[in-house]
C-alpha cells in the first residue's frame, strides 16, 4: 500500500474539531475558531469550516487519482518515503536568496539553494508534520512540529536533533520569532504556550500563559519588544521579552455584521454582531515599532500607526481567510490564505492577485521574503511552493521537476 494521501494530510493543519465527519482531525489542534458566548462569529466560523471542508472533499476525489499516478510511477517503492512534489507544506523561512528552508508534511524538509534553481530533500529523523521554520544564518536553523517537538541544526541541515524542552510540555509549536539578537527566540502554540530560548534553541524555559488560548504567531521587533496572535480577537504586546503581557485589542472598522445585511434581515435570519473578540487571527509583521498589520479568518487586515493602542479594520479585497503576511523590502504588504488567495496593499488599498487566485487551487500557509526582498516563498497543499522575485507582484510555481529530482 502507498503511504501518501497528499490531499486529505495536507488539510488538518488549520482544522481543530469539524462538525462535519467529511472533515479528519488536524495534525496540531487549535488554528479555527471555536463558540465564544452568545455573540460568537457562527457565519465567519462556518466560512472557514466550509472552505476546508470543501477543499478536503476535492482533495478526496483527487486523491484516488493522484495515488493512482504515483503507484505507477513509483510502485510499491513509495511507501513510507517522502514524495518532495506530492507534500503539504506548511512553513518556510527565507534567509537569502541562496538558503530558504520549507517544511511540511510527513517530516519533510527541503534546502532551496541557488535562487530557488536547486532543491535537496534533508533527514528529519521524524514522519510528524512540520509546521514553521526559522534560519539564523546559513548554517543555523530551527524547526517546529506536532505535539512539542523542535529540532535544530548547527550544520545546514547535514543533521537535524531534536530539542528537549520544558517540562511536560507537548503542544504544537505553530510559530517562531527572533529578537535583535537572533539567539533569542521566542515561540507559540495552542493553550497559551509561549516558550523562550536565549541560546539559539539549545534550551528552553517556558514563559506560557496557562491558558485555554490558541496563539497561532508571535513576532519581536527586538530581543524586549513583541507581540503574539490568536483567537478570541487574542492581541498581546510585550515589553520585557515575554515576561509579561498586555492587551492592545482595540479593534475599530469592523462592519457592524459578518454580512452585508441589513439591521432587519440580521435579526430575521439571527446573524450575531461582529465585535473584535469574534475575530481570528493568524500572523502579524511590523513595518517598526509604531506600524504595524495582522490578518485573520474573513479575510480582515488589522492595521496599527500607533504601536497598537488602535487598530483598524478593512477586508483585502477578499472575504476569504488569510494566514500569513509579508513585508517585503522596497515591496508592498502581502498577504496568503485559503484558495489560493494572494493580495497585496498598493496605493493604500488592498488589491487581490486574480492571476494567483485564479490558477491555486490550494491554501497558501506561510509567506517569507529575503531580508533584501529580491526573492519571495509562499508554501501550500499538494507540492506546492510559489516564488516571487518582483515584490510580491508576481508568482510563480518552484519546478515540480526539482522537488520530484530531490525525492529521488
């Protein structure tokens, strides 16, 4: 029997507990909505459930077909190996335009060398999911999986160790962060976890809120000063690297409901009111200290000129729901999520990419960009891996030839 099911794996990153039995259990719990009270966001929920749910039963019908291809271009010799053209990704982290390093399903990691031209398949040592990544340096890397595991290397990915951490602790780590000094690092994950290394991810102590709170990125602007995501409209700030936190959730903008409905048609058809802890939220970048962006379910962009103390609210040109956001050097803010949807602020208002949206028929995880912006990732479903060297502008998928060259 061959091991992979490319599109129904893929899909259980974003998916906590599904009302419909079409959906399967996520690989890491936590990253959808859950009820909040009487004025939880049931339509933004339902949009997010619906378009995965969707996905998952395209991926369901693909799958027979892709296995089909794959066992009669590989054989039996496909099981239990990595598939480099047929993996979910889930995270990548650009140092330079020579060294990017993704990550996804089933333990995989690639080394994309050379301005994206060359791909190596690295040993893991693992088959759980890997969900983020962060580089310092060319030899330098940390990777973030399922149920607390952390692996690090110290060679370029030659070999990859896992890292013993705090503790019992044992829930997914969904996000890394560096400070000024990129041997503090800093991540996340469901339940409030936050955990903190000041050695490059050699050792850990746990700096978790000891809560039932699912913060899904966490991103310093220094090794003192950052911020964390999540649900429940979750925005915190930090000033002493993570010590302690305070809210700056003071969200303005929202429509008044998750529709375009009128006062009397919400009530006929008991659409709830859309307050700021309805709001689920993914991934944050700051332009500095002062300015700032998140993007959540429903397709909304919080941005800040305040050091967060306001936020305001607007939809991408999109209602549907976005992961990650970049900010590209000499570039625009961008933005991924469901669908293939790519859009990017341009002249102070958001544009979406139809050309991207238009041909991607997966979601798109995690944005990154060279520190000198010349070269850009964004992973997705299904071997998919889209490179921008224009900005953000313009995307176009990584090889597949490459990526099957690495499986071998």
């Amino acid at each position: 029997m061959i091991r992979v099911d490319p599109g129904l794996r893929g899909f259980g990153q974003f998916q906590a507990h599904s009302p419909s039995p079409i959906c399967t259990k996520a690989p890491h719990a936590g990253q959808l909505p859950r009820h909040r009270g009487p004025t939880s966001l049931v339509g933004l929920i339902l949009q997010v459930l619906s378009g995965i749910c969707l996905l998952t039963l395209l991926a369901g019908c693909e799958g027979r077909a892709e296995l089909d291809r794959i066992h009669k271009r590989l054989g039996n010799s496909a099981e239990g190996r990595i598939l480099p053209d047929h993996e979910d990704y889930y995270g990548v982290d650009v140092a330079d335009k020579d060294h990017a390093i993704v990550v996804g399903s089933y333990g995989t990691i690639l080394s994309i060398t050379e301005d994206a031209r060359k791909v190596a398949l690295q040993k893991s040592g693992t088959h759980s999911s890997l969900f983020c990544v962060s580089e310092n340096g060319a030899q330098n890397a940390l990777v973030g999986g399922e149920q607390g595991l952390i692996l690090r290397t110290t060679d370029g990915g030659a070999s990859w160790n896992p890292i013993k951490l705090p503790g019992s602790l044992k829930q997914n780590i969904l996000g890394f962060a560096r400070g000024s000094d990129p041997r503090q690092v800093w991540a996340v994950g469901p339940e409030g976890t936050i955990i903190h290394s000041a050695d490059d991810g050699f050792t850990w102590e746990d700096l978790s809120l000891k809560k039932d709170l699912n913060l899904n990125a966490v991103d310093f602007l220094s090794d003192k000063e950052g911020w964390i995501t999540g649900e429940f409209g979750t925005i915190m700030h930090t000033a002493d690297g993570g010590h302690s936190w305070e809210k700056r959730d003071k969200v303005s903008g929202l429509p008044k409901y998750v529709e375009d409905v009128t006062d009397e048609e919400a009530r006929h058809r008991g659409i709830p009111s859309l307050e700021a802890q309805d709001l689920y939220l993914f991934k944050s970048a700051f332009v500095n200290p002062q300015q700032g962006y998140i993007v959540g379910a429903g397709g909304f962009v919080l941005s800040t000129k305040d050091s967060g103390a306001n936020w305001q609210a607007t939809h991408a040109d999109t209602r549907n729901t976005l992961f990650s956001m970049a900010l590209p050097k000499g570039g625009s803010p961008v933005a991924s999520g469901i669908l293939g949807t790519m859009t990017q602020q341009k002249d102070g208002r958001w544009q979406l990419n139809t050309e991207t949206s238009g041909s991607v028929f997966t979601w798109l995880t995690t944005l990154s960009f060279s520190p000198d912006g010349s070269l850009g990732m964004v992973t997705g479903g299904k071997g998919t891996i889209l490179i921008s060297r224009d900005g953000g502008n313009s995307w176009t998928p990584l090889d597949r030839g490459l990526l099957a060259k690495a499986g071998g």
